[in-house]
C-alpha cells in the first residue's frame, strides 16, 4: 500500500515523501511468544520493588469471568477503535461478558454522536430497553458495573490512585504520540480510516510533536489568534513521520517498557487486589503500542497485554503492526 494512497491525493505532498511502501506484515506466533511485530525481553532491573513485584505476582487470582449476559435488547457502543477511551467501555463490557453491539464511527462522522448526545464524542453507551444514551467512558463503566442485568455487581475495583503509572504514562505521552498517531491512519485498516475524510479528519484535529494543539489546529481566542498549519502541511508532517527511521524512538519505547514492567503487580492486574480501573486505564492506553513493529515487550508486561486482550475480548493490533 503506498502511503500516499492513505494520507492523502494532494499534489502538494512531494513524491518523495509519500512514494514508498509498507513492508508486508508476516503473520506473527502464538500469543507469549517472540515475533516481529512484539519481542519478549525479560526486565533488567533488580530493585527491591521489582523482586517484591515478581514475588506476589504468582500468587495473584486472575479475573472470574462469569457467565454470558445476552440482554433481550443489545447495548450498543459507539466508538473509534483507537480511542483508549472508547476501549476502555470495550474492555469493561468484556471482563463481564455482556453481549454487545459495536458501531464504529467514521472519524468524520459529526451527525451520528451530535444527534445522540448533542456532540461530537465517543464513547456513547445506547441502552435501548431503557431508551438510554450516555457518553463518558468512566460513567458508562458505573453503570455497567452497578447495574445487576449486567452480571455481577462491583467486579471492577476502583483504582487505587497510582502515581507511578500515571507519571510514567505522562512521561511517554509525546514518545508514544510519535509512534502511533502516523500508523493509526497509514495501515488503512482501521473502521473509522476507511474513507480518506476520515483520515483526512484525524490528521487536520490531531498534532504530531513538537507542535501543541493550538500550533497545530489554530487558536481564534485571545487577542492574537493564530491560523493553524494548513493542511498540506499537517499531511506532509503525518508522512514525514511514517517515512523516519523509528529505530531511535522504539529504543527509547523498550527501555520504558521496562520501567512499566517493574510496576506491575502480576500479568493480571497492575495492581494489588485485583482486576480495577487501573486497568481499565492502562491497558487501553497501552493497546495502542501494538500498532508500532519491532517492539522488544518484557515478558510479564506482554503476557499481561494478552491476558486482558483475552479476558476482554478486545484484539491487540499485532497483525497490522507498522
């Protein structure tokens, strides 16, 4: 597939830039097993608090799914499959086993979230038995959670307040936003990527490094409001992006992994306790690193990955990895 199919027809965009192709993805091997797309390498360090971590990690339970909840009517959920926030309701939905419909938006489509919830957002929760729609992941997965019809109340612990694992998260927002955003639109596979608009849509609304928002898409308040780049410019940068060498950056990306894998409580959980919204959070943010070929993930956080990618009934993107 030539990249310049996926971002962009524009004659603008030098050839250069955009004429080249995306290597073919082998398929990759068994699940907690090395392939191209995701290598293993156990963690290197030798803390106390990793020794502790390794140690409790065996004797953590994984999650006790229940059984299947069919609803006469299905929830539906209205998502982008990027989206950590949409993945997380997902992920939710999942561990308790409920039946759903899954309907994926075009990143373009503004009439269908405007005209359930007065915005363009996601995720939305459409609840027809009780002509419910709600948006907001966290509420949504309350009200799974709290809701009898769905299984099990309180299954999903709350979070525990992590500061480790949100630092690290903050610390690899621009790293991971590098790697990702680009291969986001460029597989072409992705349901809310399938038509140019809405690729076209993602880039115009989401900025690569080192620009902020306000460079990227334009700031009309204040005194001195500024234009934005326009978008030949934002298509020429998103290309730029897939055509570097990301070598450099993944290096960086595996020596933070295995920082995260010294954090981890056991490969079912992040924290002690139990299955909670810290895992909700993390793994869904997480997933989006499997869209990024030639990952080495250390062994524990790479089992984890699997684990919930089974438990939740929510694919990792290893097969279309770039």
């Amino acid at each position: 597939m030539m990249l310049w199919v996926v971002f962009s027809l524009a004659a603008a965009v030098p050839s250069s830039v955009m004429g080249f192709s995306t290597p073919h993805q082998p398929k990759p091997a068994a699940r907690c097993t090395p392939s191209k797309s995701s290598t293993f390498s156990p963690s290197s360090s030798s803390s106390s608090s990793s020794s502790l971590s390794l140690s409790t990690a065996t004797e953590a339970v994984p999650f006790a799914k229940g059984p299947r909840v069919i609803r006469p009517q299905l929830p539906t959920v209205y998502v982008y499959d990027h989206c950590p926030f949409c993945v997380r309701v997902r992920l939710a939905l999942g561990v308790k086993n409920v039946k759903h419909l899954i309907h994926f938006l075009a990143n373009d489509d503004v009439a269908t979230p405007t005209g359930l919830v007065g915005k363009k957002i996601a995720p939305i929760f459409s609840l027809p038995e009780d002509k419910l729609v709600m948006a907001e992941s966290l509420d949504i997965i309350a009200k799974i959670d709290s809701d009898e019809r769905f299984g099990p109340t309180s299954q999903i612990l709350p979070t525990t307040g992590r500061k480790d694992i949100k630092s690290w998260q903050k610390s690899t927002q621009v790293l991971l936003r590098t790697l990702q955003r680009p291969r986001y639109v460029a597989t072409g596979l992705l349901p809310e990527f399938q038509q140019l608009d809405g690729r076209h849509a993602f880039v115009k609304n989401h900025q690569l490094p080192p620009y902020e928002k306000a460079e990227w898409k334009g700031d009309s308040s204040g005194e001195n409001p500024t234009p934005g780049l326009d978008m030949d410019t934002k298509l020429k940068l998103y290309a730029e992006a897939m055509a570097a060498d990301p070598a450099p950056l993944i290096e960086d990306l595996n020596a933070r992994l295995v920082e995260l894998d010294d954090m981890l409580y056991s490969e079912h959980h992040c924290s002690e306790g139990g299955f909670s919204l810290d895992d909700i959070d993390l793994w869904a943010r997480l997933r989006s690193i499997t869209i990024v070929r030639g990952v080495t993930w250390p062994t524990r956080l790479r089992r984890y990955m699997d684990n919930l990618s089974a438990l939740g009934d929510v694919p990792l993107y290893d097969e279309m990895a770039l």
